[in-house]
C-alpha cells in the first residue's frame, strides 16, 4: 500500500463517513421487494413492524420452507426453552434437496469443489441428491436410525455435505468436529455423543501436503467404544492403515445401495446436530440445534443479508467444520437452490492470489470471509487482488469476529472495487444465523454491524439491566428467534447458567458491545476477552484494531497480564508489515498512536514484536494460549493450532 493509499484511509476513518448504497442496487434487492409488496415505506418502519414474531416468522416460514404437516403455533416461549413452528412435521434435507429433484434445479450445480491441487469437480442437485441416498441407505445398513448419534470428521470435500445431509434424512444427528481439531478433541466429543458411526477421509491436501486425516482417526476411536464403525472416503488413494473390524470404504459400503431413499418426517423440533464449541476453559459445550427452526432462521437471513439470486455464485469461504459452515455453506444455500464454492486448500496456496484467481475462474458474485484472512492478504499485499479480475463481485461479507475499521476499508477498496457493500454479521455458534448485521440497503459504517435483523431484538445493557448508549456493555437477545440453541446437550443446568442467569429471560451473548446514537452496535469482543484496567473494562479487540490502524502493522494480540495496581496491564504482540524494522522508537509510536485512537487508558504499557502471533486453523487468535506463554503459565494442548511455532516466538519478542 502507497503512503498516498494510506492516506486516503486514514482520511475515510477520521471523517467517519458513512457507506450508502446505491439507490439503483437497493430497488433490486430482495428485502426491498418484500416491503414494497407488504407496504413497508422504509427500514425503521420494517424493524419495528418485524417485532411481532409470529407474524414475521410466520410469513417467513410460508415463503421458505416446505413442511410434511403445517404448524399449529409459530412459537412457544417457555423461558429458557422454545418451540419454533410447533406441531410440525418436516426434515432440513427435504427443503435442501428432495424438493429441488422435482424441478429445472435438479441439472442446477449445487457445488463447484476445488481441491488445493487444482482439480475442479462440479456436483448438480440431482448428482448430491442421489449420493445423499446412497449414504443414508449405507448408514442404514450399518444400524443407524433415527435419534442415534453421527461424528464426521472431515476436510473441505462436498462429502462433509453430504454426511451431514444423510444423517439429517434418516433423523440421525450429525456431530462434524474441525479436521484441524487433534485425536483427542474428536475422542472427547464422540465420547460426549456416543457416536455409533464416525466418518472421515484418508487424506486431504493442505499447504501442498497430504495430512493424514484417517490416522487421527484411528488414534481418536481407540478411546471411543461407542463407534462400532469407521466410513472412509478415499481422496487421494494413499495407503493407510485397516482395521477389518471396524473400517468401511465409503465407495464400496454405498455403490450398490439405491439412489432413493425415503426422508424421515420428523417433528419440526427434533435435534438435527450437536455443534461443540472449544471454550477457553472446561468441558466443550455441546451446542444443539434443530430442523424446523434453524431452516427458516438460516434461510432468511442468508436471503435477505446476502440477497442471493438464482444465477449467484456464493462463496463462503469458512470451514463447514464450524457453524459458519454448517448454516451457510450446507444448510441456508442448499434450501435456497443456490450455487456454493467448496475450497479444499489454504487462502494463498500455492500463489498468493489463490483466492482471487478462483473468484475470476468461477465468477464468484459474493464473497464470504473473515477479518483475518482480510488482514492477511493485506499483508501480503493489494497486488496480488490486483492481477485478477474481481469485476464479477456484487456484496462482500465479514465473519468470526469484529473487522477493524483499517481491514473493512483495504476490502472495500481492493476486492469490492468500491463498489461492494460489506454485510459485517454478528452471530455465534449459539445463535445458528446472523442476529446483527446490515441488509443491503442498510448506510454502513466500517467496523459496526449496525442493528439488529428483521424479527431480532438486542440491546446493550450496563449490570443493572439498563440499556446503555455510547459505553460498553453486555450484549443481549430480548426475544427468542429461530435458529436459537435448544439447550446443551445433556447438561441444562449449563445452559441455564452460562446464558439465562445473569437477566431474566434474556439471552447473554458473552460478548462486550456499544451502542451509537444511531442504534448501530460496535461489537468489541468477548468478554472473558475485556480487560480490566484501573475499572475500565477494555476490548482486547479493541486494542487490537487500533494498533492495525497504524500503517506499520499487520496484525496484533492484545493480552491482560496481572498487575498490582490497575488490575491488569495491556501487553500487546505485534506483527509489522514487510520491510518495517522494529525499534524501541516504533513502540513508542504505537503507544501514542493507540492512546490517540481510544484513549490514554488503552495504551499498551508492553510491546513485543512477533513474527507471528498463535492462531486455530480458522484463524481465532488465541489470546489463552499467548497469556499463559507470556506469563510463564502451562500453555496445555496446542495441537488445534494452525501455527504451533508461534508460541515460542511469544517468550522471544523483541
């Protein structure tokens, strides 16, 4: 980036200028049809009038979903516990598949798959809906049935999809841990199920690689007696090893089986999966979801947000491994025919535009990713975007965590060419679909998520249960909402204390948040991630984005260490930007800058330079894991990380 370039981004950041999109793009979208069709003059008239639940979700579910029986109510309420469209009898698979056979979409291409090598293989709707059978008729075979339990551990291939898909027909419920994830992490969670089948692959190809993924496998369920069997998929042929008690190939168990298989009608709150998510301490919470619910929530807001059209291209780039995935790469595209990218290697592999070359070869039309792959390819640099052609891009998307204002500009700027409006969504693995995010027509502000979604309600509230404005508070959900979690699994009791304790009746996000004068919502992170500093509570993330704010830096950790006087003390680890050369000047510089950006509290009193700071294989900085190393502390288990050199280069910064 050119100094002059950087100029003219810090110049946008001071104006504080406000994105709206054109008047042309806003009559095309799919949100400002529905409001012409139902009267709605404007967005604040849509919002209030989308707080009636039942009748939002009601019209929702009408236009979305194909229930086997109507509902008798839209929701029962029963704080902490809800029932979405009761009395219903439906499958997700039916809505993802069976009814896209009986139509023109059956030859539609449901997933273009690109292997990091390069090959390239294109699955229609009546291709997956045929492999979909074939499964489910094998797990069948094997014993599964409704209500049992299904781990799937596997990489970026279509067959993750369609596991998952062939567990949800014949009412199993898939439980799908990250291929990034260690033996023991896939142990401890198909021990927590009792998975009766595990599915995995014998390899798969990352950084030019094969990882052996069947290994893992094995070294998993040697400690899982419940899994009487293992299904193979074979990517790439290599050898492993066999064990003739338990293993099956997934090519030999379903090549004879039938290319029909009769959907199991499920009620419309009946478990569809077991999602766990790694917490900093304790036990995985295992997150459950559900079929009638969780479709309408997903569908909608992947509809509306993204406003996908029949001939898009859709391009989430996450890990189905994560609930990014499973609502917005598997669940939300399928039900709506659309077709999806399925990208097996790493963003900058074997080139650094890897990335870009493949939005100009398959005329990707909406990209999906997160903030630190954002970062990322800024360190790298904009030439690389510049050598491809991104002309097919019409909205652009940010995931996983807050977008620093600096990041939320380079991709407005390089990839969306100015002319791609950011959809910044807030959401969790809890919450199954995006609950904070603009629409389309939605003015935006780099690094808000601006307000709350049609039929969501949220606030900001101090400890006292009163909504706040301008301050950092908690982040909580008022009223229920489709894709909500249906508890934990086998363990109420948490449910109820980590989410429903603290305000009655009120859903606690666990993240820290302000709210402007405008009601837009700048999410500052997690609040087991706020430090605490001479009682000010202070976003980690917060510091974080304001050191990538400088032109120097690419990156940055902002950890809490113990301090005697304030509480904790700001210890932040910095990754500079090529050619830059550290220096006790440049920390000092980066003092300032901080103190200039959030204020003199917020200045880092310790600065380290990294060349790398520890990340998971989805790219979560783990502040843990940096806390511990920093503080002298046992780091435990970082064989999740995508980077385990890094943490020694914690003990080593400069």
């Amino acid at each position: 980036m050119s100094n002059e370039e950087k100029k003219d981004i810090s110049v946008l950041l001071e104006e504080n200028r406000v994105f709206k999109p054109p008047e042309e793009l806003i009559k095309q979208t799919n949100v400002k049809k529905w409001m012409d069709k139902h009267g709605i003059k404007d967005l604040d008239e849509l919002l209030e009038k989308s707080q009636d639940l039942e009748w939002f979700w009601g019209e929702m579910a009408k236009e979305l979903v194909e229930w086997y029986k109507p509902y008798d109510k839209v929701l029962e309420w029963d704080p902490p516990y809800v029932k979405w469209f009761a009395g219903a009898e439906y499958n997700i698979a039916h809505d993802a598949l069976d009814k896209h056979v009986r139509t023109e979409r059956k030859d539609k291409v449901a997933y273009i798959f690109e292997g990091e090598p390069g090959d390239v293989k294109k699955w229609t709707y009546g291709e997956l809906y045929t492999e979909v059978n074939k499964l489910a008729n094998a797990l069948k075979s094997l014993g599964v049935k409704k209500g049992d339990r299904v781990g799937i551990y596997l990489p970026m291939h279509v067959e993750l999809p369609i596991a998952m898909l062939a567990c949800a027909k014949i009412g199993a419920i898939h439980s799908v841990v990250f291929s990034g994830f260690s033996a023991t992490a896939f142990s401890d969670r198909l021990n927590d199920c009792k998975a009766k089948v595990a599915i995995t692959c014998d390899f798969f190809y990352r950084r030019g690689k094969k990882v052996s993924l069947k290994k893992q496998a094995d070294d998993a369920i040697k400690n899982s007696p419940s899994v009487e069997h293992l299904i193979v998929y074979k990517r790439t042929g290599d050898e492993v090893p066999w064990n003739e008690e338990k293993d099956l190939w997934w090519d030999e168990i379903t090549k004879n089986q039938p290319a029909e298989c009769e959907t199991e009608k499920m009620d419309a709150n009946d478990l569809l999966y077991i999602l766990y998510t790694s917490g900093t301490t304790g036990k995985p919470k295992g997150i459950q979801h559900a079929h009638g619910g969780y479709a309408v929530g997903t569908a909608q807001t992947l509809r509306w947000v993204f406003d996908l059209k029949e001939d898009d291209i859709w391009w989430c780039a996450a890990d189905i491994g994560w609930v990014t995935g499973h609502s917005y790469i598997v669940y939300a595209p399928l039900i709506l025919g659309t077709t999806s990218i399925i990208y097996e290697g790493a963003p900058a592999f074997p080139e650094p535009e890897r990335w870009w070359s493949m939005i100009e070869k398959h005329k990707v039309t909406v990209l999906y990713t997160s903030p630190t792959a954002i970062r990322a390819h800024m360190k790298l640099g904009e030439e690389y975007p510049q050598k491809c052609n991104l002309d097919s891009l019409r909205l652009l998307g940010s995931v996983g965590e807050p977008i620093n204002p600096e990041a939320w500009i380079w991709y407005h700027k390089y990839i969306g060419k100015e002319q791609c409006p950011i959809m910044d969504t807030w959401w969790q693995t809890e919450t199954g679909h995006f609950l904070i995010s603009p629409l389309p027509i939605t003015p935006l502000k780099p690094g808000s998520a601006t307000k709350p979604l049609p039929g969501i309600a949220a606030e900001v509230y101090n400890e006292e249960a009163e909504p706040i404005t301008n301050a950092g508070g908690n982040l909580v959900i008022l009223k229920p909402w489709p894709g909500m979690l249906r508890g934990l699994y086998k363990d109420p009791e948490r449910y109820e204390n980590v989410y429903w304790s603290k305000f009655p009746n009120t859903y606690l996000a666990g993240d820290v948040s302000r709210k402007d004068e405008d009601g837009y919502f700048w999410v500052q992170g997690r609040a087991d991630d706020v430090l605490n500093v001479a009682g000010h509570r202070i976003g980690n993330s917060e510091v974080e984005s304001a050191l990538v704010s400088h032109p120097k830096v690419a990156e940055a950790a902002v950890i809490g260490k113990p301090h005697e006087l304030k509480g904790e003390s700001i210890t932040a680890f910095v990754v500079l930007k090529k050619g830059v050369e550290p220096s006790d000047d440049l920390k000092k510089e980066l003092r300032e800058h901080v103190g200039k950006e959030i204020g003199k509290i917020a200045r880092p009193d310790e600065i380290g330079f990294v060349n790398d700071v520890p990340k998971t294989r989805s790219g979560k900085i783990m502040r843990r894991i940096i806390r511990a190393k920093a503080i002298g502390e046992k780091v435990g288990d970082i064989s999740t990380l995508a980077n385990p050199e890094a943490v020694e280069g914690i003990s080593e910064a400069k």
